[in-house]
C-alpha cells in the first residue's frame, strides 16, 4: 500500500508499486507461498526526490525494498 500522505503524486506512487512488484518477482522462490502486504511508512520527500521516477529515487526505493524482502526470506 502506498498512500497519498507518504507520496503526494499518482506518478512516484505507481513507481514505487512497480519496484514492489518486480522486487517480489525476484524473491518469490524464497519467499512462504502467502499474501504478503508491503505498506510504506515514511515519505519520500519531494524536495530530496524532485522527479517521481528519477533514479536517486528508484534506488532509494529498491534498497528499501531489498532490505525488506531480504529479511522477510530469512528462515525464522
């Protein structure tokens, strides 16, 4: 889920889904056969990340999710 307070603009919201999806695709094997929900908590500020698909905010955004889908794969 990406709501409107984190991202303001439909576009960087859109992006930042399609770096979830194709995160998701790459650890998939890994990953419990489950839905699994990533939901952002923070914003992206829009003086830092002036342009919604520029690429300090593409890898901003991919590190994160690395992150994430790294330490949700972990065998618990």
């Amino acid at each position: 889920m990406v709501p409107k307070r984190w991202a303001r603009r439909a576009v960087t919201r859109n992006a930042i889904k399609r770096q979830i999806y194709a995160i998701s695709a790459q650890f998939e094997v890994r990953l419990p056969c489950a839905a699994h929900v990533v939901r952002l908590r923070s914003e992206f500020d829009r003086r830092q990340f002036i342009s919604a698909t520029s690429p300090l905010l593409k890898n901003a955004v991919r590190l994160e999710l690395e992150q994430l889908f790294e330490r949700a794969a972990k065998p618990s």
